[in-house]
C-alpha cells in the first residue's frame, strides 16, 4: 500500500458528516494472485444515515464487497486488470471508489502517470512552509455547496496571515470554481465538477500578510476531477454499410464497428464491449454474423454454403450494435447503432437461353433487328454477372448479321446489317452463345444451355428489272435515216425462280 499521506486528503477531522467514500482512491500492489475469499482492503463508506440498503457494485465480476466495506476476491485471481471501480449506493447516498493495481516496480511511475504530476507525487515536501496534496474530487458531486475538499498547511502557523488561491477556477475563467479559508486554508468547491469540460485545475496557493505582502508561495495545487460513468457509447461516423461476397468462407470479416466514450479511456467508464442486439431478417439463420465484443469486427460464422445470394430471403441483412460501457456490466450504460450488410453477387450461375431454338423472319432486302433473344441469369441484375454478352459463333460467313445486348431486358437483339438476297439463299441458321461480362467463377462452366440456334427465313419481295448496261452511252453519225437501230437494251429480272415478262 502506499503511505496514507499519498491517498488520503488534507481534511480535518473534526468535520460533520459527509456523505460518501471516506477515501476515494486506492493504490495497491498486484500479488503473484489474489486469493478467493482473502481480504485485499476495506472501504469505508457512510451515507451518514444508518447506511441503509447499501448496496456495493464492483466492475470487475472477480471481485466483490461484503457489507462491512471489505473487498475480497470470488476466485483465485493472477490477472485482476489495471483498475476495479467500486460504486455504492444507499438510500441516501451513492459513491464512487477507484483502485488502481500496479505492479510492484512501477508504483510512483503509475502514481505519477495517473496524477498528471511533474513534482515530487503530490508528497508534502516539508522543507517548504507550505504544504499541499493533490485534491481528488469526483465529478458530478451532488448540492450542498460549497462543499469542503481539501486543506493547505502552513508548517509555521496561520496567525497573522492570510490563504490567498489563484488560477483557472478561481480567479480566471471559468471563475470561482473553488475558494479558499483565508484564516485556516480549507479549500471548497463551490459547484458541480464535470471532467469531460475540465479534466484537473493547476492552482496556486500563496501565504500573505494583513497588508497583502507575499510570506510564502506561491506553491502549486493540483486539484483532479474523478470520471464518472455519464457518457454513453456513441457511435458517430454512420451510416454504417459492409459488404460480403456470397459463398465466403466462415469467419471473413465484414466490416468494423467503432463507438465512442468521451468518459476517461484509462478507466472501465470508456472499456466499452460490442454486443449484437437483433439481426433482420433472421433467415437462412438468426445469427448470421458475429461481432468482436473487444474489437468490434463483425465477422461471418455461417457456412459458405449458406451465404448464398440467390437462395435468401434478402441479401441485406440490418444488425442492431449495441456498445456497452463499464466492461459491458450491467451497470455500463449503452448506444446503439445500426449497420447494414449487403450480400455481394459473384458470378456463380451461367446464363441459359429460355429456349435452343429461336425462329426469324425477314424480308430480302431489308436491314434492322430481326429477333429479341431471351436469357435467364440468377445473379444480380446490377454487376457483370448478370449481364450478357452475345456471339455468333457459326452461320455468318458474309458478316451479314449482328447482335447486340439489350441494356435494360438484357436480351440479345439480332440485326441484319447486310440486306439478304432471297435468291441466293432463302434459309440462315446462326449459333448463338452467351457470356456475363464477368468471369464465372472457377468450379462453374459454361454449358449446352448457354448456346442457341436461331432459324432465319427470308422472304422474296418482286423486285424490278435491271438494265445492262446502266447508264448506256450511245453515239451515231448525225443525219441518220429515219427508222434507223439507234440502239438494242438488255434487261433481266432478279426474281429468278419466279415466272416473269420484261417489256
């Protein structure tokens, strides 16, 4: 333990009641293991009316404390932590103790760390006249005020001189936080303390004379604002959106979840622990996803087989995140944020035609789209693998044909861009096969489905004769007889399997 005048506050003794923890913070040596059911100290506690239903919480579950105030261990305990906060409640009082474990070759490092000091640990240095310990107050502390925190000694008495305190909090803004017994240097608060505003003061107090002459001084007084649990986990960088490629293996982490305490970070009123509070919706399985409580990573936990996009009743899923101070304790408030988690597509269903055979017809001598080709895909209507890519791949020697994917339908449009000459060929048949854009993933392959023939008719149109030579060039002597050959045309007509008469 260390020596009582580290921990305790310069406070006379001859006080009236004042409800509360007796000593507000503790100091004490970590053991090679804490032993169940031994004493590790006592904490007085008097709510200065009978204590009543008092009632110990601790925020360690390894620890408790009986009635009479003694903290003892439930079990065999090598790893108690860095801090146990003790909160006690009556009916007419309630109170807040800290107990800080520290290793038995860092006790004034840890001391001075957490006392924020530069000086000699808040020691009484007794060379000097005036003698000042650090003033440990917890923050949202109940009315009455002022109320009495600490005390200045003067080693060489008080008669004829006077406590003069000054700093932030008394004279500078936020001013008159705290106040000073000119005749006997009692230091009160004379308000409510809130850390997260002010976390410590840096005083000054000084010994002056009945004319305002400086006797002693000044020496610096450090006066700590103690954390309450008051804040709730907040989580502030939403909306928060992850995502996780369907068929993942298990434990594949989606995403983070990070909420904040503006409590202290060094104590458990900022030790938050992540917990999830309802899945939406609870089909193929109402625990999809779990989430680190330390770390706040939600994670897969369901097999691959079932992280299938296709198969779920909505490849979104709303978890409900709850982060709970104090360790996640009972007593730790909480926040709650939503995140949202989007199943992606990947590419694991080929496109199938929702027939093999397509039927066309066209007229000879015509261009534009002849046939809509229909596909069937069970990805996702939004990524490549949904959408189709369309090949001929047999049946267009003369590049007369084309087809082009239909963006919004996603069907193949068949076009002839080159005109058809019935008399040549009244018949087409083209072998059609389509793609996603994606690559399919490696264990599917596309298959028979994937292709389709389509059977295109053309139809004759009568089509007019056709002159040989056309333009024709005559040239003849002038003069010539009446009645004269000027000169013989030639015509034929291209519908040749029809029976026609040129004139």
């Amino acid at each position: 333990f260390f020596p009582p005048q580290v921990l305790l506050l310069a406070c006379a003794e001859d006080l009236e009641c004042v409800p509360g923890f007796q000593q507000k913070v503790f100091y004490i040596e970590k053991p090679f293991q804490f032993t169940e059911d031994k004493l590790v100290l006592n904490l007085k506690f008097d709510d200065c009316q009978g204590n009543n239903k008092l009632n110990f919480e601790v925020s360690n579950p390894d620890f408790t404390v009986e009635l009479d105030g003694n903290l003892v261990a439930l079990k065999n305990v090598s790893e108690a932590g860095r801090a146990l906060f003790v909160h006690a409640r009556s009916e007419h009082a309630e109170d807040m103790a800290e107990i800080f474990i520290l290793e038995a070759n860092e006790k004034h490092g840890a001391l001075k760390e957490i006392l924020k000091l530069e000086g000699n640990l808040g020691i009484p240095r007794q060379k000097r006249a005036i003698l000042t310990t650090p003033i440990l107050i917890p923050e949202n502390q109940r009315p009455p005020f002022p109320r009495l925190v600490g005390k200045v000694i003067r080693s060489e008495g008080t008669e004829g001189v006077k406590f003069r305190l000054s700093g932030k909090g008394v004279d500078q803004d936020p001013k008159g936080i705290f106040r000073i017994n000119e005749m006997n240097g009692d230091v009160s608060v004379t308000r409510t303390l809130d850390r997260e505003a002010i976390a410590n003061y840096e005083l000054e107090v000084e010994v002056v004379d009945m004319n305002g002459k400086t006797m002693d001084g000044p020496e610096r007084l450090d006066i700590l604002v103690i954390d309450q649990n008051d804040n709730r986990p907040m989580f502030k960088e939403g909306p928060y959106v992850g995502h996780v490629m369907e068929g993942s293996a298990t434990g594949t982490t989606v995403m983070r979840m990070a909420a904040f305490d503006a409590d202290d970070a060094s104590t458990d009123n900022a030790l938050l622990r992540y917990n999830i509070l309802r899945q939406t919706p609870t089909k193929p399985s109402p625990n999809m996803f779990y989430i680190d409580p330390e770390k706040g990573d939600i994670v897969t936990v369901v097999s691959p087989a079932l992280l299938d996009r296709e198969t779920m009743e909505s490849p979104k899923y709303e978890l409900v995140i709850e982060a709970k101070d104090m360790g996640g304790m009972d007593v730790g408030l909480t926040g709650t944020a939503t995140a949202t988690i989007l199943i992606d597509d990947k590419n694991d269903h080929a496109p199938e035609f929702t027939k093999k055979e397509f039927q066309a017809t066209v007229k000879e001598g015509v261009t534009g789209v002849i046939v809509n080709l229909t596909v069937g895909d069970q990805d996702d209507p939004a990524t490549g693998a949904w959408r189709a890519v369309y090949s001929i791949i047999n049946g267009n020697p003369g590049q007369s044909f084309e087809i082009h994917t239909n963006p919004q339908t996603n069907e193949g449009m068949l076009s002839v861009v080159k005109p058809l000459d019935y008399e040549i060929s009244a018949f087409h048949t083209l072998l059609i096969k389509v793609e996603n854009e994606d690559p399919l993933i490696p264990d599917i392959a596309y298959g028979p489905s994937s292709t389709a023939t389509v059977q295109i008719t053309v139809e004759d149109v009568n089509e007019g004769p056709v002159f040989h030579p056309n333009p024709m060039a005559v040239t003849k002597q002038e003069n010539i007889p009446v009645g004269s050959v000027v000169l013989t045309v030639n015509a034929t007509d291209p519908d040749t399997l029809q029976h026609q008469t040129i004139r």
